[in-house]
C-alpha cells in the first residue's frame, strides 16, 4: 500500500536517513522504533512530504509520491498526527476538530467525522466548547487524534500519541489506536514505548542513527534479544 525504498534524507549536512526502505500493508498497524535522533519522526515527514528527500523511492497505492505536495497527501488520505500535539490553543475543541476537516466539503461527512471522534474520544465532546489549550495533556492527545480521524484517513501517522501521557491513559489510548485500527484503517506508529508499540502491532522496524536496524514481525522482535535489552528494559 505504502512504501518507501532507500530514502536519505539531510538536515543542513546532518545525514538524517540513511537509506530507510519500510513498506505498510493495507489494514496492519507497522511499529517505527528507536532512540531519540534515530530518524523516526523524519520518516514520518518524508511520507507527509514536509522533507523532500535527497534520494529513494517514495510510493503510495503503486504511485510515486515524491511530487505531491504536502496538501495533496492529505487528499489521497494520508493523515499525519505530529509529535507535541499541535493543537491550537486558543481556539476550542470543535474548532480545532474542524479544521482536522478542512479538505472536507461534504457537511455530511464532517459531521459524521465529529461523530467519530466522539465516539472514540467521549470527553472532548463534554469540552467541545471549551479552548484546547485549558486541556490536560491526555486530552489535547485525544484532541490531536480526534482531529486526524476528521480528515478521513486511510493511513494514519501517529508520532509518540503516549508522551507525557498518564499511564491509565496510555493504556485507553493504545486501545483506541486498535479500535481505528479495526475499521480498515493502516496505522504507522511512531512510539517510545516499545512494549506497548509491539504489543498492538502486527510489523516492526527499529531505527539507529538513520537506518533500519532490525525489522520483523511485532511478536519475533519482542522476543529478540538486542530488542529485549535496548527498548525493553532486559
């Protein structure tokens, strides 16, 4: 479905990937891990085309995507929930779901979008008036995914959706992440926690210092014994 094949990717004269192939399979949830710096977030940025990569092969539904832009990704479905949250604080929970939609023109299909997130995601609809920046973190996060799912995904890109997340969150969050999942939605996941991240995938890669390290299915790698002692605590 996606793919990408020997990409290398600079920041200024900072080797940031160094030929990273990974491809997703429709319907599966693919793992992105590694230590901060190993390139992962830079993936996620190639594949929404927010970096322009100096080299490789870029291919999306056996089509090249390395001159699409930024917003003609998000048409074709590719939907990128960064890293921070991003939420726009001062603006309020439907507001901030909206603009999640702004590809959208059927008011039919953004309702149904709200709907979705709702569903999903019960208490931004008890604070849907309420500015996004009040939120706690748990709840921008919520807030974040909730307005990627607007934009009607058939890839979703999640960068670190449990940072700085309370632990009884983390674990709703990684269920809701299974939830989207299920509706036919492929998942790549960009997350520090490893267990977590292994446990809900189906395929894993693990970055170093631009390159794939390692790569397997979710279940081999957590019983991998460089895997076990670098990202698994031993």
């Amino acid at each position: 479905m996606l793919k990408l094949t020997d990409i290398h990717s600079y920041y200024g004269h900072v080797h940031a990937l160094r030929g990273v192939s990974i491809e997703l399979k429709k319907g599966s949830i693919v793992s992105l891990l590694g230590a901060n710096g190993a390139g992962k977030s830079t993936t996620l940025k190639v594949i929404s085309r927010l970096i322009n990569p100096k080299q490789g092969v870029y291919e999306y539904q056996q089509g090249s995507m390395l001159r699409t832009s930024p917003g003609d990704v998000v048409k074709k479905g590719i939907i990128h929930c960064p890293e921070g949250r991003r939420v726009f604080p001062l603006l309020s929970v439907e507001e901030n779901l909206r603009i999640g939609a702004y590809q959208v023109k059927d008011r039919d299909q953004i309702k149904q979008g709200m709907e979705r997130a709702f569903h999903y995601f019960p208490r931004l609809k008890e604070r849907m008036h309420q500015k996004a920046g009040t939120l706690s973190g748990g709840e921008q996060q919520m807030l974040a995914i909730g307005r990627a799912l607007m934009g009607q995904p058939k890839v979703l890109l999640l960068d670190e959706p449990s940072l700085g997340i309370a632990p009884l969150l983390v674990k709703e969050i990684f269920n809701i992440i299974q939830s989207i999942n299920r509706e036919g939605i492929t998942i790549l996941l960009v997350e520090q926690n490893a267990r977590k991240a292994l446990e809900i995938s189906d395929y894993a890669y693990v970055l170093e210092n631009g390159e794939v390290a390692l790569e397997g299915e979710s279940e081999a790698l957590r019983d991998n014994d460089r895997v076990r002692q670098l990202y698994l605590g031993g």
